[in-house]
C-alpha cells in the first residue's frame, strides 16, 4: 500500500544571534502501524537554519512511503517537530506555526493507494 500525506505548512521564524548562536529546525514525519509496530515512514526536513534570519514560510508538503498491509485497520501518524536554540545573552530563536490565523501545520489529508 503506498500512503501519500499532504500537510499545509504556514508559519514565520526570527533568528537574532547578536553574540552566540541561534538556530531553528522543522521536521515533519510520518509513520504507519499495523498490529502495534510501524512498518514504514518517511521524514521530510523543512526548514534547517542557523545565525540572522527572518521570514515567513507558506508552502504544501508531501510525504510518501509504501507499507505492507494486512486485511486490519491500520493507523498513520503524522508529527512535526520544531526545534528552537539559542546560545549567550541577546540572542533569539523563535518559530511560530501555531499562533493566530496565519500560522499553522495541518494535515490535510492521507491517501492510499493500492497496487492492484
């Protein structure tokens, strides 16, 4: 069964390092079970920066993966991590995907496909 996720990826980030580091990472994942074990996965890293930055991120992201299926419901999990660090005084890291309107991370939906 191949298992296609579409997720909707709205959001903004600041990066200040004045005089240490900072960084901000976003990694969307997804994951199939059956039988209470995951057979298969796909991880996708969206955004990976470091030092001065600022902008806003609006895209559409896909993960794909095929897994084998038994004749039970299965289940897909799909997550996003975000990570956010920011070394020494003055310094900033922020990401904001969850606050207001604008700024989100939604799954949109999850197709499957069988090969026959």
């Amino acid at each position: 069964m191949t298992v296609d996720v579409r997720i909707l990826v709205h959001g903004f980030y600041i990066l200040r390092s004045a005089t240490g580091s900072a960084a901000f990472s976003l990694t969307l994942e997804a994951k199939g079970y059956q039988y209470g074990y995951s057979w298969a996965s796909a991880t996708l890293p969206v955004l990976n920066l470091s030092g001065d930055a600022m902008d806003r991120y609006d895209n559409t992201k896909h993960l794909q993966f095929v897994m084998p299926v038994g004749a039970d419901p299965f289940l897909v999990r799909v997550s996003a991590k975000l990570r956010a660090t920011a070394k020494s005084g003055g310094t900033l890291a922020l990401g904001d995907f969850a606050t207001g309107a604008g700024n989100y991370i939604k799954t949109t939906w999850v197709n499957t496909y069988s090969p026959d």
